[in-house]
C-alpha cells in the first residue's frame, strides 16, 4: 500500500478530478478514451505529475492506496481469495479501489484463450486471469498467480466474448508478465500444431517450428522443453483438443460443474445420436433419421434412471470410456461414405448381389451350379470359372479361315500334324489326379477332342497306363503305413495300389522298350517323352486310356519329369540290363514343340489343376506369346510360401505369363470336388449339343460303356496271366 501522504494519495483523498488534456501524449495513446472521468465532490484540476502516477499505478495494475474501512475490506478479500472463496457482486465492488470504482479507469479490453485442460484464460494488461465463477452475464476472474504467489488480482467480464471490456478489481502484488503471456499462447500453438502435424513430425520437431521467432523472455518464460514434448505426444493421442474427464468437467453448464461424474450410458447414447445425426446422407438419410429417433427416444428413458449409486453403479460406470475414446470410436466406425471413393470400386451397386440356390424350385442341376456365381467365397470363383471355360468352347469352335500361304497346321505331331483353331486349350495335371476318379474325366474330354495340348507329370502317364492293367482301390488317410508296407501295398492319400500293378506294368512295358529301343538303333529315330507316351498309347489299344485318345486324335501329351516315376525305374531297369546303351529321350525337342505351339496359336486357354512342373511348364510356353488370353488355375496350395504352385494369376502377369486384361481365376479346392462339376457345366454340355447335331453317341458311355470295361479288365487279366 502506498502511504496516507503519497500524491496518489492526496489526489484521491482530496477529490481532484482528472482532466485527460493535461496528461502527456504518450500516456493519453496507452489508455485511451478518458473521457468522463469526474469526482464526485468538486471539479478542480489535478497537475500533470498526479495524472502520471495515477495512469502508471493503473498500468502496472496497482498497488492501489485505500483509506479506512477499504483497508479492513481489501485484507478480507485477500484473504478469502486466497483461501478459493469465489467472489460475488458485492465483495467485488467492495473490493474495488477508490480510483477503480469512484475514480476514473482506462478502458481495458480482454482477450481469450483456452487452457490445456480446455477451461477459459483472460489476458488483460500484461495478467492472466483463471475463471473464478459466474453470476448471471458477470464472469469474475483471478490472477492465476493466485496460489503461488497469494496474488488478490481480480477482474470483472460481461461473457467470454473476445474484446469486451474488462472491469478490474483487486489490485496485483506483482508487475504485469506480458512474456509469460506471450509463453502461454506459444504452449497452447505447440498443441494445436502437434494435433495438426499428426504423426508426420516428431515432438521436438513440432516445438522448433513453433519457437522460430520467439524472444529470449518468451523461451524463458516456458516449461522445460521434455514437458512441452510429453505434451506434444499427450495431445496424439487424444481425439480433440481437450483430454479425458475434463471435456466433460469444462464444457457443462455451471450448475453441473460441481456433480464431477463418469459420462452415463445415456451421455454416450446422446453423444452416439448426435453423430449419427451429424454423418447422415442424403441418399439414406430416411432409415438413418429413425435410428436417431430411437436412439434419442431410448435416451429419454435412460435419462430417468440413476446411473450412479453407492455400489455396483460406480464400478460400471469406472469402465466407461471417457468421451474422448467414445469420439475415437465413432469415427473408426462411422466412416462416411465417399462417393467418388464408391465410383473408384466399379460402382460396386451394380455387381450381382448375393444369393444362393433356392432348393424349393425343386433340384436342377444346372440351375444348382449356375447359382455357385453368386453364392460367394470359393463357390463364386468356381462360377467365374465356368464363365471361362465356357468362353474357350465357345472361341475354340469358331471356323478360323487362313490366308493363302499361312501354314494351318502346328508342327506337331508328326506326320498327321493337329490343325490349328482360334483358340488352343493347354490342359495340364498332375499324376495324382489320374490316380483319383479324375482319370476318367481327362480320358472323356480327350476321346471328344475338346483340348489340344496336355501337360502331366511321370505318374499321370504310368497310372493311367496301369489302371488298364489292374485296378485301384479305396482304403482311408489313415492307414498305417507299416502295415501296408508289410502287405505290399502302396497308399497314395485314402488311395491303395498293390505292388502287383507295378509288376504287371514292368511285364507289359519291357517289350515295347525293347522295340523301342531296336528303332532306336536300326532307323535312327529319336525319341522325345511325348514320342514315347504316343507309343504307349497305341500299344495299350484301350478306349478306357487317356494315352489312347491323345494318340488317336492326335493331341499331344509332354511331361517334362517322364523319369520322375515307375515309369523312370523302369528305363532305369532297362538302361542297365542294355549295359548303359538304353533308349535316348529328348527332352529339349518336346520343349520346342510346346513353346512353338504357344507361339502359333492365335489366342491361348489355359487350365491346371495343381501345381508343380506342370503348371510352369504351361505359363512358360505362354510367355513365349506374352501370356495367355484366358486362365483358370484349380488347386489347393497358398502363396504364402513364395512356392509357384500356390501362386495366384496375378502373379504370373507381373511375369508376363498370363495376360494383363485376362479374366485369370483361380479356385481354391480339391480339384475332385470341383472338376466334375466344371466338366458337367461346361464341356460335357458342349459335347452333348454336338453329338444330338450329329446324332452320335459317346463309345465308352452308358451300360454299354461299363460292360466294354469290365470285358477290357477280364480280357487283360487273361493276357498278363
């Protein structure tokens, strides 16, 4: 306090009225307006010293001199602020300076800004001032300093409205700190750019671009930098500016300020209901518009219930989540729908929409796999697979007219060379599959001619060659393998091939090398594996044999692993019961056949089952022609491993063996399963449409064809005995 006998003092004490035109020129541009400042008890002038003590004393927020009673009422006011008392209408007046309520003030004017925990700050005067409480528009403030420094500062607002006059109080114990203002600003900056950056900068990095320009006071006066960059990472990992409890503790009325509670069940149905009704568009906005009714009307009922009691009401309430997780929530869920994102997804609307066979139409067998194509999963790649082997029948027979001098023929097989079409079907399996129930598939498509080029391994040769000669049988997966040893039996899944087939093989097989391998020596011929399985096949001269309806019309078989097999022992045999003089295959003049053949074709279709050699062997010959038209892969195996069996289509694009723009699909399953199936829907209905033109019927079909084959079975038998 200033003294009884200071000039400010007297001044007061006297009653001398300011007259703002004697003050200098710069004080009158610091304060302002002063217009209308006048005593109570007289109108004498006061000379220019006491005018700039008193504009300097207001400036500087104080100390204030009071007299008498005001002495009693500024230490009692102190005192309850110090103590957390909020201040009301008379306490504040009461409170007030003679030169701040009966003298006059400069107009001050506030400016706002948010707290880290989101509560109101107001900057007057080089201060900051915390919110205190309210009272109807009034809104009274304290000096921030209050706790650390005892500060009584107070001041006095109509509303947070940017610019609004500001009524000052009690007066500061300590001079204004414009840097440290400057300093809560920057801090506040640094959050809001660590929100606006994301996770594109590092903390500190967000903290140097915000300090670039800052005065020495201003980096003086803020926290250590490691808080500015936990900061930094806090406000990361919050949704809004604000954080956890204090959304809810800064953002209710005042009345509920005091209730410091866990947001309810029905707080977040309110919250939840509002975003609904935020993130509403307007081609749904109907359905949308009801689930915030019921939302909000299921709310109302909530709300009059009590959420919190003593017991178990506030443990559940402790597992909420506070209302910034909830908004985290929200928006992972509630994404809005883009429409130029829609329209970038081919305009997924319009895409067959997902639905399976309806069996109350009665059982229809096409209908049944027609209705795979939008049944989903594996069943609808399995219909995109019909879809394309269908498109190769279809192209295939299409009549292809040469010009003149363009060879119309592959050069291969020698000498009835195969006719070129305008699409070539490269069908490819492997020897498993031919040990299975699938044999007789690949036998029907090749006896009606519906492929032109196979691909197998060593066992999808020597199988099918045995199955004419002795039979397979069923046993089960889990057979154990040292029994069947012992009983000289070989499994091959839940399959069982008895040793007697391979010694009936080797029997019927050792002549023909033996043949074979005199042309090889008399007549100088060159045997290839395709060569050799074309021998096979017209030496078997049986209609139930895929070798014999690849020799009889001339469709090609190539198996690169030939000696990967019985059959591969058994020219091992004979290789060194000839002393090493054996029969020569080249491998190297079937790969040119193949490759040529891609080469030649004028579009390519290619199907495989399984993987292995086989599958490369074909996508290989392919590449030579910049991939293949149309693709479907059947197998069961993964990518994952980086094997080639497992790979997808597009896969083999980014190698250049299928085409870019192909339909390539592939079908994950058991290729017994689906085959069939794809046969029946596909070629087998192709075959029928041409045998009811023709009026023809198949050789080995029907009755007829099952009596042929138990004739067949009973005849070889007689033979090997």
């Amino acid at each position: 306090m200033e003294a009884p006998n200071s000039p400010m003092a007297s001044a007061q004490n006297s009653g001398h009225a300011v007259d703002p035109s004697t003050a200098s020129a710069d004080l009158n541009d610091i304060c302002g307006d002063t217009d209308g400042m006048a005593n109570e008890e007289g109108e004498e002038e006061a000379d220019d010293a006491i005018v700039k003590e008193i504009v300097t004393a207001l400036l500087s927020g104080g100390p204030f001199p009071a007299a008498g009673e005001n002495d009693e009422q500024s230490q009692a006011m102190e005192q309850q602020q110090t103590n957390g008392t909020a201040m009301d209408d008379a306490s504040f007046s009461s409170g007030l300076s003679p030169i701040a309520s009966d003298a006059l003030q400069p107009v001050l004017f506030a400016s706002f800004f948010e707290s880290q925990l989101g509560g109101k700050k107001l900057e007057c005067g080089g201060h900051l001032y915390r919110r205190s409480r309210h009272r109807g528009d009034s809104i009274y403030w304290r000096c921030d300093q209050n706790r650390r420094y005892r500060c009584a500062g107070s001041a006095r607002t109509v509303g947070e409205t940017e610019g609004t006059e500001v009524e000052l109080g009690k007066p500061h114990n300590h001079s204004p700190c414009p840097a440290r203002c400057a300093a809560q600003r920057l801090t506040r900056q640094i959050r809001q750019t660590a929100l606006a950056a994301g996770g594109c900068l590092p903390p500190r990095a967000v903290i140097d671009e915000c300090l670039a320009g800052a005065s020495d006071d201003v980096r003086a006066a803020l926290p250590h930098v490691e808080s500015l960059k936990r900061a930094v990472s806090r406000k990361r990992r919050s949704a809004d500016n604000l954080s956890g409890i204090n959304v809810h503790r800064f953002q209710q009325p005042p009345k509920q300020q005091q209730q410091k509670r866990h947001p309810t069940v029905a707080d977040q149905k309110t919250d939840f209901a509002m975003t609904l009704r935020n993130t509403k568009q307007s081609d749904n906005g109907g359905k949308t518009q009801q689930m915030v009714e019921a939302t909000e009307a299921e709310n109302g009922r909530q709300q009059t219930q009590k959420m919190h009691s003593d017991g178990a009401g506030s443990s559940t309430s402790s597992v909420m989540p506070c209302p910034a997780e909830l908004a985290l929530c929200r928006q992972a869920v509630l994404v809005n729908s883009d429409q130029q994102q829609q329209q970038q997804l081919h305009d997924y609307e319009q895409r067959p929409v997902i639905v399976g066979y309806d069996f109350n139409a009665g059982i229809q067998w096409e209908a049944l796999l027609d209705s795979f194509l939008t049944t989903g999963f594996q069943a609808s790649h399995m219909g995109i697979a019909i879809q394309e082997i269908n498109a190769m029948i279809e192209e295939r027979s299409v009549p292809v007219q040469f010009e003149p001098g363009v060879d119309p023929f592959f050069d291969y097989p020698q000498p009835n060379r195969r006719r070129r079409r305008r699409l070539t079907i490269f069908l490819g399996y492997t020897s498993n599959l031919v040990t299975s129930g699938l044999r007789e598939t690949f036998r029907y498509l090749l006896e009606h001619d519906q492929v032109d080029c196979v691909v197998t391994s060593a066992g999808g040769v020597e199988e099918d060659i045995i199955k004419c000669l002795r039979p397979t049988y069923l046993g089960s997966f889990k057979m154990p393998g040292n029994e069947l040893r012992a009983g000289g039996i070989n499994r091959a899944g839940n399959l069982l091939i008895p040793n007697s087939n391979y010694c009936a093989f080797e029997e019927w097989l050792n002549p023909i090398l033996d043949k074979c391998l005199e042309e090889q020596r008399l007549q100088g011929i060159r045997w290839t594996p395709s060569k050799l399985i074309a021998r096979l096949g017209s030496e078997i001269g049986d209609k139930r044999s895929i070798c014999y309806w690849a020799w009889h019309n001339r469709i090609p078989i190539f198996c690169p692993a030939l000696t990967d097999g019985s059959l591969g022992d058994m020219l091992y045999f004979h290789s060194v019961k000839n002393g090493g003089d054996g029969i020569v295959l080249d491998i190297v003049e079937d790969l040119r056949y193949l490759n040529t053949m891609a080469v030649r074709s004028l579009r390519t279709g290619v199907i495989i089952l399984g993987g292995g050699v086989v599958k490369h062997h074909i996508n290989n010959a392919n590449l030579m022609r910049n991939g293949s038209d149309r693709t479907v892969y059947i197998n069961s195996g993964q990518e994952f491993d980086g094997s080639d069996s497992g790979a997808e289509p597009d896969e083999a694009v980014s190698w250049g063996k299928v085409k870019g723009n192909a339909r390539a699909v592939k079908v994950c399953a058991d290729a017994t399963l689906v085959f069939p199936l794809i046969v029946a829907r596909t070629f087998a209905r192709a075959v029928t449409q041409q045998q009811k033109c023709r009026g023809e019927r198949s050789e080995v079909g029907g009755e007829k064809g099952h009596q042929q084959h138990q004739q067949d079975n009973q005849r070889q038998l007689e033979r090997i005995e």
